[in-house]
C-alpha cells in the first residue's frame, strides 16, 4: 500500500510520558518518512499553539490537527484549512453544568486557556509554564466565579474551539457526562477516568483527517493514522490503515487493523517501518 500521509497522536502514542520525550527511533523514522515526500500529521487533542510547538521540535515542515479536530492548518502554520467554533450558547451552558457538579473547567481558543477555580488555574499554570516558546507561548485566562466566565466567553465568542472537564472525583465526571449527554449536542469524547473533552457536534479527528486528505489531494487509502485512546477511534476507522498502540484501549484496539508496540518500545517508529520504509 502507498501510504502518502501518517497521522499521529502525541499523549500516549508519540510521547513516552507527559514530559514530551520522543524516542530517538521515533525521530528518526518520521524523519526517513517525511524525506520520502509523507506528510507527517501532528493529530493530536491538545491546544493548537502546544501543538504547533511540537510539529515544530520533531524537525518537519508538517500540517497540524488540534483540539480533537476542531482546528486544521496548512504546512507552515500560514493557512487555516478548518476551525470550528464552540456556539456561546453551549459554553454558558457547560459553565452552568460544570458549576452544578462542581468540576473544573478548561475552555480552549487556538492559543489561551480560560479556567475556573484554583484546581484550574493551576493545572492551567503547569501546563503553560511547561509549553513556553517565544512564538506559539499558551496564555492563561482565570475566572474566578460563574459571571466571570460569562464575560470571558463574551470576550472570546468567536474563538473558544474545545472544552476540558476536570475533576479529582470520578463520579463528578460521570454524573456530568450522563448530564451533557442527555442534554446537549456535543461531540464527547473520552480522556481517561477524571476528564471529559466537549467539542461542537460533528468534530472528531476522523473527519479532521478527511478535510485534511481532500486539501491535499490524498485518498483514504494512502492514509496511516496511529493513536492509542479513545478520541482516536474515528481517525483509526477512517484510515486505510488504521494503528493501535500497545498501550491503546480496549476500544481502539477492536476497531484498528494492525496493533504495533506500546509508546515506550518505539510503536510509532515500528509502524512507520513496516508499513512504509521497509
């Protein structure tokens, strides 16, 4: 098969942990893939700048899909190709839920991060501190109280692209995801026991990959995707080949046509071997 773009996940695939460490191996494979005219896709949940700063640290000039599809952009970071929106409406509505069952609340634009409480602001600290760079640096935005927020999301109404759902209690999760999901049209999609992530309906990484392969001309089939979790799924249906980590779950794993190493025995750079530079 003539694999002419791979797409790849980063927490869990990627990354050998959340420090960002990329395996020598796994550099060099996306390396000898990209020389050999593959477009290397960074497809990835996190926050579009983070993302950006990744594409750029592995050495290629390569396409980004952030926030679990909502934002596409060209090689270069120059063109956006898709980004979609969060409607105000449902964000003042997450707000009010998240308040009822007391979880944490993250609200991404391309480059700031909007959170509520102290557990969110210093999630949300860790994470920019961590993520710093001159160019694409992340921006934190606090609310301290439900009003607040209100403002906030007047402030960024055309720009708040996904939503994350923290809680140190896993039952807060579950009985606002029941909520949300009897109640809303939302794309929801798994991320682990103690977050949720909200998209507007209709966004998935799976359909992010289609707009990217129609821009560029590429067929379903001469498509690799690569992931391990559960927001992975759709872009691992989509592809003409479809690779689940070692490490994936359950779920991914059913659902993929092949299933290559955990992301701390080079399984990216072992599916890029097999399937395209051997």
């Amino acid at each position: 098969m003539n694999i002419k773009m791979i797409c790849i996940d980063l927490d869990g695939t990627l990354f050998t942990n959340k420090k960002k460490v990329i395996t020598t191996n796994c550099r060099q494979a996306i390396k000898e893939a990209h020389e050999k005219g593959i477009e290397i896709v960074i497809t990835t949940g996190r926050i579009y700048n983070n993302a950006v700063q990744i594409s750029k640290s592995i050495g290629v000039n390569c396409p980004v899909i952030a926030a679990n599809g909502a934002v596409i952009m060209d090689r270069g970071f120059k063109r956006e190709i898709f980004c979609n929106k969060l409607d105000y409406k449902k964000c003042i509505d997450i707000m009010r839920m998240a308040k009822k069952h007391k979880v944490t609340v993250h609200f991404y634009t391309k480059d700031t991060i909007i959170t509520n409480g102290l557990l969110g602001y210093i999630i949300g600290s860790i994470y920019v501190n961590f993520n710093k760079d001159k160019e694409y640096g992340i921006n934190l935005d606090k609310c301290i109280s439900y009003k607040k927020s209100i403002e906030k999301f007047r402030k960024y109404s055309e720009e708040i692209v996904k939503c994350v759902i923290y809680s140190k209690d896993r039952r807060r999760i579950i009985s606002f995801k029941k909520e949300i999901e009897e109640k809303s049209d939302l794309a929801i999609f798994g991320s682990g026991e103690y977050s949720i992530e909200l998209s507007s309906n209709g966004i998935s990484k799976g359909k992010a990959v289609e707009i990217l392969a129609e821009d560029l001309k590429i067929k379903r089939e001469e498509i690799m995707c690569i992931g391990d979790n559960e927001n992975d799924i759709s872009m691992i249906k989509y592809a003409g080949i479809g690779v689940a980590m070692g490490n994936a779950v359950s779920k991914l794993k059913d659902v993929a046509d092949y299933i290559t190493d955990t992301n701390y025995n080079d399984g990216v750079a072992k599916a890029i071997k097999k399937f395209v530079l051997d």
